[in-house]
C-alpha cells in the first residue's frame, strides 16, 4: 500500500470529510456504552489502576464475566428509543480486555467468562435498531507486557504498535461496515511518531473508506473530543459526557442516582452542543449483567419522547452559534429559523430581544400552532400564548421562530453605535 505523508494524509482526509461526516453532523446525539471487567468492580473503569491490581489479581476477573443473553441489543433499544443514532462500545478498555474473538488478544470474552463475543452482539443490535456502530479503542493497555515497556524500550513499541494496529483491524475486518473509530488515551508514547498512527490509520481507513476517527491517537483526525465538558473546539466536535460526573464504568444504582442527569440536565446539554455545531455522546456503564443502570432508563425515554416532537430543534446541520434572545430559554439555529427551548415557561406573553431580522412566523414546535406576535425593531413580543407551557413530556417548550433570510440577532445596549440620540434605533 502507497503511504502519504503526514500533509499529504491530512488534506486527503479533509477533502473526503464532508462525504465522510455527513451523517454524523445530522445525528448529534449518541450513546457511549463503558462496559468491561471493571464493571463487576464497579468502583470506576479506572479501579485496576487507581487501586493497585497486579495483572494476574485482575485477570481472575475475567472468569466471572457473564452479561446476560440479549444485554446489547437492550443498550440499543433504549438508544433507539432515546432519539439517539449512534453508539460507541468500548470494546477493549484500558484493562486489555477484548469483548470480541480477538486472534491477538487471547484475554477476551470468548475465551473466558460467558465465551461470547460482544461485539458481535453489539454490533448485530446497532444494526436492528438502525443505529451507527462505533469502536472506543483504548491505546493504552494496562495487561499487554509491552503496555508500559513500549515507552524506553524500542523492541517493546515495534510488538505494541503490531498489536494496536493487529486488534484494530481484527474489529474493521470482521464486523462488516463501521461508522468510527473512537480512540482513547495515547499514553505512554507522546508522538503520532511514536504510535506509528500515520502509517496505522491509513492502513486502518483502507479497510473502511467511510470511517470517521476521533483526535485520540495524536493526529487530529476527523472530530475533537471534549470531555466532561461542552466547549465547542474548531471544526468537528463531540462532546463525551459521563451520566454522573464520577465514572464512566458501572457505579452502585442507588447511590450514583442522586449525581445522575435527569431528562432537563441532558436536554440543557443537547442544546449546547447542538446550539455549537457539536454532538453529544451520553455514556452509561451497565451493570455486570448488562443492565442499564436503572438511573439512566427513564431520563433517557423521556428524551426521546421529547425529541420525536422537537426533534427539529436538535437534530441536522446547523448554523455554530446560539443567541440569546430571552432569559428563559436558550436557542439553536437552522435554515432561517431561530428554536427557543424555554427552560422556563414565561406565562401568556414574552419579549425576545435583538431580533435584527424581520419575523414573518412564529409558533410551538410542540403543537404546530402558530403564536401571535408583534415586531417592533429589534423586540419582538409573543402574545396570548397559554398561561402555562405547552410542552408535557419535559416540561420544556420550544418556539420556532421563521425568518425569509438568514437569521440575525444584535444586541443593542452593547453597541453604542447603533444607538442614535437618546432613542434606541433598531435599524444599522
Ligand atoms: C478517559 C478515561 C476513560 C474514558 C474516556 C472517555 O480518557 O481514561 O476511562 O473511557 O476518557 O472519554
């Protein structure tokens, strides 16, 4: 196979993006699944680590392994079900633990505990449901003896990087189409350089010519990953969100529910990043039967309810950049349109500030009805609207707002220059 240079890979890649990452942009909403031998310890996928295990204490971990028939086609339902369109499975954690019928990883679910392959499984219930499959794909190898060694040890990083290269196209060869490929934590080899990732992701994307990666093996790859956080990044952008802010493995139900999100915190999240041209992808950490945690279920579902009647104000490419045009709610943008999802209902009428562009419609997406309103320069008022929320899935409400052009908000009382004399003058 012909190798490019690292300039020559990266305009390569950036001319094929938009082909590529289509369907991505469009979905903004995922489902991360953190599941592995760390979930029978449930104290974070991190517990090998953070507690001292030697390998050989972990590995008896292994034999225990059992989720219950049918478990990821549950995860997938339930992604379904929540709206969103696409799933990312760890399917080999920090651990070394491979869920699949790895030929190069015998430390895997087929060869211990319940002998299933999961990815497999995974895989097949993405498909039912008509969801976009995802590969997390941990570089970093706590079980590997070259894990650590590949660090000092030339020798040690040539077998490691085989290896990494060896699982990788072990899972883009034997599952049929993937959608992305989601690395994670490029320690302890601080270059692309050092993890050979150009010459490793160009062999890689040769087998799947649709595949997306994320910006986790040193180069920066098709999409940016905050994590934990909702910060937009320049170009593509998934914002990776734990479902309690302390682990993104399996945590006692009971006592992680009160830390968990419920349906307005992650609504107030898919705004965000969708409000900034970004996807969210939501995690869960089943438990070791497989379960979803019990914490996770019903926020979800409201979610999608919700969604499968505002969806219009999530979901599609959308104009980056989210206006504040009211106090209550926050917005999102898309062809000449303007969603204010009312985090609080503001009763029978309403002001919306800096609206530059001329209103020619307004209404509920929840019910399609229009809204009465005025429009007097930059103000526009909403009137005889009901005195309570129209929305009861959630609780949140959202307005649409049509414009015949490009949506635009300026905010006056900042701009001196638009104000002449004493009067406020709308008009630039
Ligand atoms: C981290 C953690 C990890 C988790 C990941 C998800 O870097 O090491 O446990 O899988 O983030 O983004």
């Amino acid at each position: 196979m012909q190798l490019l240079s690292k300039p020559d890979y990266l305009e390569a890649l950036a001319a094929s993006r938009d082909a590529r990452i289509g369907w991505w942009r469009e979905a903004r909403f995922g489902m991360f699944i953190h599941f592995g031998l760390h979930t029978l310890i449930a104290r974070n996928e991190w517990a090998m680590a953070i507690e001292d295990f030697t390998v050989g204490e972990y590995e008896k971990l292994a034999d225990s392994f059992c989720p219950k028939p049918g478990a990821p086609r549950q995860w997938a339902k339930l992604a379904k079900e929540a709206g969103m369109k696409y799933m990312v499975l760890t399917t080999r954690h920090h651990e070394g633990f491979s869920l699949w019928d790895s030929a190069a990883n015998p430390y895997n679910s087929v060869n211990y505990g319940c002998h299933r392959d999961i990815v497999r499984e995974f895989v097949d219930a993405c498909r039912e449901f008509d969801l976009k499959i995802g590969f997390y794909s941990s570089l970093m190898d706590w079980h590997h003896p070259d894990g650590g060694r590949c660090a000092y040890d030339g020798e040690a990083r040539k077998r490691f990087t085989d290896y990494i290269y060896a699982i990788n196209r072990e899972l883009l060869t034997q599952y049929g189409k993937i959608d992305i490929l989601w690395y994670d934590v490029a320690w302890p080899l601080d270059s692309d350089e050092g993890w050979n990732t150009l010459e490793i992701n160009q062999r890689l994307r040769a087998l799947q010519p649709d595949i997306i990666i994320n910006n986790r093996s040193r180069l920066p790859e098709d999409f940016g990953t905050p994590e934990e956080h909702l910060t937009a990044t320049e170009g593509d952008w998934e914002a990776c969100m734990t479902f309690n802010g302390i682990s993104w493995g399996y945590l006692d139900s009971a006592q992680a529910q009160p830390y968990s999100y419920n349906a307005q915190q992650i609504l107030r999240m898919l705004c965000r990043v969708s409000g900034s041209g970004g996807n969210l992808l939501l995690n869960i950490g089943p438990d070791r039967e497989g379960n979803v945690p019990a914490e996770a279920v019903a926020p979800l579902q409201t979610i999608g309810k919700w969604l499968a009647v505002n969806g219009e104000a999530a979901y599609g490419k959308r104009e980056r950049g989210s206006y504040t045009i009211n106090g209550l709610c926050s917005t999102t943008v898309m062809n000449n349109a303007i969603y204010g999802w009312f985090w609080l209902w503001p009763g029978k009428e309403v002001t919306l500030g800096g609206v530059v562009s001329k209103l020619k419609r307004a209404s509920f997406l929840t019910t399609g009805d229009a809204i009465e309103f005025t429009q007097d320069g930059h103000r526009v008022r909403l009137k005889n609207m009901p005195e309570k929320g129209p929305d009861a899935i959630a609780n949140i409400a959202v307005i649409k707002l049509e414009f015949d052009e490009p949506v635009r908000i300026i905010r006056g009382s900042y701009r001196p220059a638009l104000h002449k004399g004493k009067e406020y003058q709308p008009a630039e």
